[in-house]
C-alpha cells in the first residue's frame, strides 16, 4: 500500500521552518542529508541500524548530527528514526524543497541526463536554456542511464523529451504503423 507520510512530513516541517525563519537553512541541510542517504554504503547503514534499539538509535543520530545541522532538522532526523522511517528522508526532502519553492515563487526546472554533467556542461545546459526561462527559477541536474543519451527537461508538470530512448521509442512507433 502507498503511503504519503513524507507529504506529511514535509508539509509539516515547512510550516515549523516558516515560523522559525530557518526555512533556507534547512532547505540546505535536507539538499546535503539526501545526496548522503542515497549512497549505497549509507543505505546499509541505515539497514543495520534498523535492527537497534531506539534510544541507541537516538544517541547516535544525536551524536552524528547535533550541531552540524538546523535544530529542526535535528528532530526530524530524531523523529523518523523513533518511527523506523529514515529512509523517507530523500522524498521528505523532495516535498519540502517543492513547498519551499512555491512559497517563494521559484519554478524549479529539472535537467535529467544519461550520465553526471561536469559543471561546465551544466552551465553551458543552463546558459543555452535561460533565456527561455525566468530568472525567478531554480534548476537541478538529475542521472537517469535509462535516457541513452540527449536531455529531458521536467517544468511546471510538464516533460520535453530530447532523449534517445524517446528517438528510439518513437522511431519504433512509426515503423510498425507504416
């Protein structure tokens, strides 16, 4: 069964980041907490570290995290261990940055490719695209290897497609209907 519990989680941390002023703060601590959570050694931390007791599971967050992140991002990080939800961190990340975004204006334009771009690629992607957008926008650079090759780019809910799986997909598409 889905569950939207990192909805709620996000909904709920961009309220208290709001009121306490810390929303770019945290904005920035979450960005560095999901890039560490998607390693594949962390992620088998994180397996093992399933199996412990809470309260040892506390301390160790607490020790590994206390003052090297927002105190909210702290009891975040506090709170999803006590429920066994840690791993919900990238996608309560995903929520918030999107709130976040909203609440400022920022569209946010994501850049997937075939493989990792070295930032002067990235910046020439950015440069040759910007002129299209406005300066009221952010973008991010994802990995997708399943693209081939080529570019897709993800604004405002909409996909353009430039990829080579997609040349591919309809290239098979116009040869069986001939």
């Amino acid at each position: 069964m889905a569950s939207n519990s990192h909805l709620i989680y996000g909904k709920a941390l961009h309220r208290v980041t709001l009121r306490k002023g810390v929303e770019d703060a945290v904005l920035k601590d979450l960005e560095e907490l999901a890039v560490i959570f998607q390693e594949k050694r962390f992620k088998e931390l994180l397996h093992m570290a399933s199996g412990m007791e809470k309260v040892k599971l506390d301390t160790v967050i607490v020790n590994t995290f206390e003052k090297k992140v927002e105190e909210i991002t702290l009891n975040l990080l506090r709170t999803l261990a006590g429920a066994r939800k840690l791993a919900l961190l990238p996608k309560i990340y995903d929520a918030y940055r999107r709130l976040y975004f909203e609440a400022k204006g920022i569209q946010e334009i994501v850049l997937s490719s075939a493989r990792k771009l070295n930032k002067e690629q990235e910046n020439e992607l950015v440069e040759k695209l910007w002129g299209k957008y406005e300066e009221t926008n952010s973008h991010r650079f994802k990995e997708n290897p399943d693209l081939i090759g080529g570019i897709q780019i993800y604004e405002q809910g909409y996909l353009t497609d430039y990829s080579v799986k997609n040349y591919l997909a309809e290239l098979k598409k116009k040869l069986l209907h001939i």
